[in-house]
C-alpha cells in the first residue's frame, strides 16, 4: 500500500481475509468471534497502522478477555478486605462497560510463578490484571511472557510489567506533615512488612520529619503482623504495656484504616481517648471509616479508579504490538479528610 494511503476496514478485512463487518465486530467488541479470526483482523489493523489510529481516536477494543488473577486472602468478602473489594467492585463495573470478560484466577503463596502465564495461555487472554501482589519472581516471570500486565496496587521494582498505585511515598509525606502542622511532633507509625506499597508510606512517613528537620527517634515505628484489625490491636497493645505513658507520643498515623480500627479498639481499652489523649490518621479511605467512632480521619486513595487506568494501559500495551513500549508505574494522587479522630495539641498539656 502506497504511503500516505488511506487505511480503512476494507483493507483491513483484506489483509485479513474476512468480512468487513467481522473487522467491524472485532473492533468494536459487538459480536462473538473465534480467537483465530479476531487474533488475524487485530494482526491486519496493527500491521496497516490502522489500530494505532483508531486506539488515538479512543475507538478501539483491543483487549477483550482478561486473566484476573488475586490473592486468595483478598477474596473473602468481609470488613478485612474492603480495599480489594472496593478495586474489585470497581474494576468489575469498568470490564462491563467495556466489554471486557473477566477470567478469575486466585494466586496461591506456594503456586509456582509460572502459574499465572501458564492460566493466561490456556484462556487465551489479551492480557493479564494482577492485583496486591508485588512478589518479584512471580512479576519477572508475567514480564517475560510478553503478554500485556499490569500490576493494580503494588509496585514492580523491575519495572518489567506496568503498574497502577497511589502516590503512596507523597501521601504519606504529607498526612505526616499535617499532623506536624497540627502540634504533633512525636508520632508513632503503626505498620507491617511484605508489601512494597506499605514501605513506601513508612519511607513518606520519615521524610515528613527529615523535611521539617525533626529528630528521627521521635518518629516511632511499632510493627504489626499483618494489616488486619486484630493485628493493629495486638501490635499496639503490646507496645502500649511496655509504654503506659504513650513515650511522649501524641499520635498515631496507621499504614491502613484496618490497622487504624484496631489500634483504636487498643487505646480504649488502656483508658486513653481519641483524639483527646492521642490524635490516630489511617490510611486507604474505606468507607468504614467514616462509621467509626470517632470517625477517622485518613489518607483517601482513588481506589475506584484503578481499574479503569488499568484497562487503558492494558489497550496501550495491546495496541503497541512489537514496538518497544517501556513499562509505565502510574501514581494516583491521594487526598486527605479530616475527620474527628485528628485534634491539634493542646498547648496547655506542655506548660
């Protein structure tokens, strides 16, 4: 075809040999087609130049069967998983509008990394969602299959496959610097270990005080086992028996509302008053939190939004064919809402 030529679905239809209401259907996702003839229309419109036109123009569907694959303990629809759900719930709504069919697929810890691609494959998926889990081998290896990934709420340090997260180094900066703003210059984190998302809110959390030129052992690091309620209520607790006095503290940023839920059930119980005694801040901005009492102030995170950015950088990956596209962590700004289990320092408790 001469250069400068104009592409359109009659040539596509002939490069592919099929009908031009199959290109049509293909395209537009309006009709069952067989994973040969769809695989040989979308190879025609790459190769013409076509597909890169019509995905500029946003009216391509490229990717049309999705392998979800989740953590089996983000599965179990109850008060602990109200961030999985909430990106479930939301990205499930997104593949319905966009006539994207989901294919579940629950990631085992012992699972070999292999797992995943080999479930793709045997589907015949356009690509692959990975959610919660940042485990490097099992990211090199979805990498290395070429298939269109991303990676929903964790963070790939390779950078072999895309990712979609919250801001989570600068959010958590800035919450620490508000509570800073606020009177508070000694400050327990309540966190846990596993997660690159959840370092990232501690390394934010440090820099808050290297910024306003803080001493470090002020901010207090109490880990817990986990991110689940309970876990925030033993941490805390234990931590609090071996310092009745709070050790000076006057708040407390959690690395997520769920910790944030417990660690208030903890305080409480030792006799002290939120935000009286101890102003706490949480993380993720589920909708619980604004039930609790006191309501919680928290970093809210975009969680609804992740799956719709997740779809458009899968359609980018899909329509790059073999053009070298490196890979994209995109950041999502996060908010902060007050709420009342934030108070300032009362000046007249350090006279």
């Amino acid at each position: 075809m001469a250069k400068g030529e104009k592409v359109g679905m009659r040539e596509v239809s002939e490069r592919a040999g099929v009908a031009i209401s199959t290109v049509s259907h293909v395209l537009n996702g309006t009709a069952p087609i067989s994973e040969e003839v769809r695989a040989r229309v979308l190879d025609a419109a790459r190769e013409l130049g076509y597909l890169a036109r019509r995905s500029a123009r946003a009216s391509v569907n490229a990717v049309n069967k999705v392998l979800l694959a989740v953590p089996e303990d983000a599965l179990p629809d109850s008060d602990v998983n109200l961030v999985s759900w909430t990106i479930l719930n939301a990205l499930t709504r997104d593949c319905e509008a966009r006539g994207v069919r989901l294919v579940p697929h629950t990631l085992g810890r012992d699972d070999p990394v292999g797992a995943v691609d080999a479930a793709a494959r045997a589907a015949k998926v356009d690509g692959i969602i990975v959610i919660n889990d940042d485990r490097s081998a099992l990211l090199d290896t979805i990498g290395r299959s070429g298939m269109p990934a991303v990676l929903i709420n964790g963070e790939d340090p390779n950078m072999h496959i895309d990712s979609v997260t919250p801001g989570n180094r600068f959010a958590a900066l800035k919450a620490a610097k508000l509570m800073m703003d606020k009177g508070h210059l000694r400050i327990i984190h309540l966190t846990w270990t596993g997660r690159k998302t959840v370092e990232r809110r501690l390394d934010g959390f440090l820099d808050a005080f290297r910024e306003r030129g803080l001493p470090l052992e002020d901010a207090i690091i109490v880990p817990a086992a986990g991110f689940e309620p309970q876990h925030g209520d033993e941490a805390l607790a234990t931590w609090l028996a071996a310092h009745p006095d709070l050790d000076g503290a006057t708040a407390l940023f959690c690395a997520a509302d769920n910790l944030a839920f417990g660690a208030m059930r903890a305080l409480k119980r030792a006799g002290y008053r939120v935000p009286e005694d101890i102003s706490v801040m949480g993380f993720d901005g589920v909708a619980l939190g604004e039930l609790h009492s006191p309501p919680l102030t928290t970093v809210s995170v975009p969680l609804e939004q992740f799956g719709r950015s997740a779809l458009d950088l899968l359609e980018a990956r899909a329509n790059s064919g073999a053009v070298p596209r490196a890979a994209q962590r995109l950041e999502l700004g996060c908010d902060i809402v007050l709420r009342d289990s934030v108070a300032a320092v009362d000046p007249k408790v350090f006279k």
